[in-house]
C-alpha cells in the first residue's frame, strides 16, 4: 500500500510540474501597450509620429512597446519597397486614413492620428489585463533558426470567446 501512494505522489508531481507556468505569473497585472505606428518613406510627419511613439516608450519604461509598419502608398517608391505580407494584412484591418497614424493595443475602429495617442496609452495602462503574457527566445547562430516559447495565463475572463496571439 505504502508502494502505491508513492508513485501516486509522484505522479501528482510530475502532472503539477509540467502545468506550471514557467515564464509567466499568474498574479494580475496592468495592461502594457502595443502602439503598432504606419509609416514610410517621405512622409513628411511621420518623424514627429516617431518622436511622440519612443516619447511615450520612454515615459512608460517596460510598459509601451512600439512597431513600425510600413504599408501603404509612403511604404514603396521607384526605388524602395519596404511591404511585407504581415504589414500589408494589419493596414487591411486598421482602416488607416492618414500618417503616421496607428492601432494603440488595437482598441479602436481605426488607427489613430500621433496627436491622440497619449491619451489611449494612458487608459490602457491604468486598466487591468485579461491575460499575461511572456516569452522566451532561444537562437541558434549556426541554423539561423529561432525556437520561440510562449506562455500565457488568464487572469480574467476574456471580453472574446476566441483570441489571438501575433509574436513579433
């Protein structure tokens, strides 16, 4: 009998350690911010859009991350071509009218013109997130290839029955 109820512990263990979270914790947290900013050659303000995005990076140390996308009419010219299939796919879905303009955590109908983004950022960082989310990269410099894990714990009921989740 002693026999069975030490593997038994020892099962139970082994269960307990391979659903751990491991990169992530399952305390709940603030939501930090994606600004995913359009852009491209000769755009006249969009200096200033990246100036104002890496402004509220700087302010919001580890809480706001900004991504460039180029797409659009300022993404290409006789020369240049700085399209992606991803960039191209989120332009599609933003509905995006000028630039720089951009998704601030993806809240709104539209991406936002640079001169509405502080106020965006400051209501998603005081709000609390849903989930968290971490990752870890592992590069191998021989092949070249990544080997990316992610992890995420709900802290909340999610406001979608189906989520997504891009790694950039």
């Amino acid at each position: 009998m002693k026999r069975i109820s030490i593997i038994s512990v020892l099962f139970l263990l082994l269960t307990l350690s391979l659903n751990a979270q491991n990169l992530v914790s399952t305390d709940p947290y603030k939501r930090n911010v994606i600004i995913e900013e359009f852009t491209g050659i000769y755009c006249g303000y969009c200096p200033d859009g990246h100036k104002m995005a890496n402004e509220l990076a700087a302010e919001y140390q580890d809480r706001v991350f900004v991504l460039n996308v180029h797409a659009g009419g300022y993404a290409q010219d006789s020369q240049y071509d700085f399209r992606t299939d991803d960039g191209n796919i989120i332009y599609s879905g933003s509905n995006v009218s000028s630039f720089p303009s951009g998704n601030v955590n993806r809240v709104a109908e539209s991406a936002i013109g640079r001169n509405n983004w502080n106020l965006y950022v400051e209501q998603q960082v005081e709000q609390m997130a849903e989930c968290n989310v971490a990752g870890q990269v592992i590069i191998d410099k021989a092949s070249r290839k990544a080997t990316i894990t992610v992890e995420v714990y709900y802290t909340a009921n999610s406001v979608s029955e189906t989520n997504y989740l891009n790694v950039v």
